[in-house]
C-alpha cells in the first residue's frame, strides 16, 4: 500500500474496461499529453485530504482507522463532450459503496460527479471526490546506508538501518553514506502497493530522477510486536556517493 489515489487507480484499471495505468489512467499529477479526438481521453486520480485519523482505543498510534479522499479529474475528447459525463457516471458506479486493498468502505462525495465545463484547450472536464475509509497498521519502515552485507536477516536490520513506524511505504529519510554504501528500504510485503505503484527511490527531496534498485531479500521474517511479519528488502543497485544523502520512497 502507498497512496489512496494509487489504490483507487488500481481497482479503476481492475474494474473498467479500456482504462490502463501509464496511459489514459494515472495517478499525481503526471503529465498528460493533449492531442485531438478520442485519444485525448484521460483520468487522472490525485490524494486531497480527508479528515483526520482515529487511533484505536487498544492499539494506541500503532493501529488507527484512517479516512483519506481521493479526487478523479477527467478529461474528455473534444469531439464527444458527452463521452466525458457518462464516463464519470460510470465511475461513481463503480466506486461508490466499494471496498478493495485496506478499504473497507468508498463513498462518492456530494451528488456524484462534478461538470467542470470546458479548459483552455477546448477539452471537456469533469471531476468526483472518493473517501475511503480502512483499518491502516503501523509497521517499523528500515532505511539507511550500508554495504551490501553476506547475510541480510532482522539482525542485520535492526543493526544497521533506521526504522520509523509507518502504515503506509511512503517516507523521506536522511544517511550519511561511506565509500561503497547503498540507500536501502525494507518495508512489508503487504505494503509493496498495486501495479499502479511500484517501488520507487529517489536520492534527494526535488528529485524527478529515479535510482535503479534491486530486490535484496524478500520474504525477510521481522517480528513486529511479537508476530513475524515478510519484509522485501531492497537497496538501490550501485553504491552512492559519499556524504548526506536526503532520499525519498514512493
């Protein structure tokens, strides 16, 4: 699990024929090429805020059930403006009352989708507003610099690596890398996320330039209070250059 809008995204690209992730589908705000006709149909699915989560009353911050939003700008084709409203239609359908990944509830905000008229170019928009709703668990995130060492296990983690507690593998963090070091990140399997959102690490806050990475161990058992849990384990490629280093996991 990453984002909510990656987990929305992905159950759209599951669930509505013709939508593919990377193409007419994505997620951020990734630019989105504008041609004419039917082709310059796309969705775009972006996290907006919510409200706030709620701690469970034994779990402490450990555990909390969280309510994320979710915005879905469509952008429809020029020569079909009607395409673009029942397209978003649609959607509501599909989403409303839905429960996928760690959600156990979507709900379609207000009356249901939004007609935005028409932008700059001439293409027709329209808009709607998810929130969901899930039980999210806190889980310790390992990350750091460090040589690629002969046996990679929880010791090896908890003596080498920074850990802080995350429900979700979204997370910025500092190293101070040697001669010979890589960044890496562990975090669990069940936070790898959906096709929509692979791994990701990029060495430095403004980056747009991924790092290359590799799987180093999967399947890595980590007790988390008192019950093992799989952990992928990954670091980028080749060593980094000496010095600080600001690195960001998507």
């Amino acid at each position: 699990m990453t984002t909510p809008a990656h987990d929305v995204a992905q159950f759209i690209a599951d669930n509505v024929a013709g939508l593919t992730l990377g193409t007419n589908l994505r997620v951020g705000d990734e630019e989105t090429p504008v041609v004419v006709g039917r082709d310059a149909f796309s969705i775009n699915v972006t996290d907006v805020p919510g409200v706030d989560a709620e701690p469970f009353v034994d779990g402490g911050d450990r555990t909390r059930i969280e309510r994320p939003s979710a915005s879905i700008m469509l952008r429809g084709d020029k020569d079909d403006p009607r395409m673009v409203r029942s397209m978003a239609v649609m959607l509501a359908d599909v989403l409303d009352l839905s429960s996928f990944g760690p959600w156990f509830d979507c709900r379609v905000q207000g009356s249901g989708p939004l007609s935005l008229g028409r932008d700059e170019e001439g293409f027709p928009r329209a808009s709607l507003t998810v929130r969901l709703q899930g039980w999210v668990e806190q889980f310790p995130l390992y990350h750091g610099a460090a040589p690629v060492p002969g046996l990679i296990d929880q010791a090896w983690l908890d003596a080498t690596l920074a850990t802080s507690s995350r429900g979700r593998r979204n997370l910025t963090f500092s190293a101070a890398a040697l001669a010979g070091d890589r960044l890496w990140v562990a975090f669990p399997q069940s936070l790898s996320g959906p096709v929509a959102a692979p791994l990701r690490l990029y060495d430095g806050l403004t980056s747009r330039t991924t790092l290359a990475t590799a799987l180093q161990a999967g399947g890595v058992a980590v007790l988390v209070r008192g019950a093992p849990v799989l952990y992928d384990v990954h670091a980028t490629a080749a060593a980094v250059a000496a010095g600080a280093h600001i690195a960001k996991v998507l």
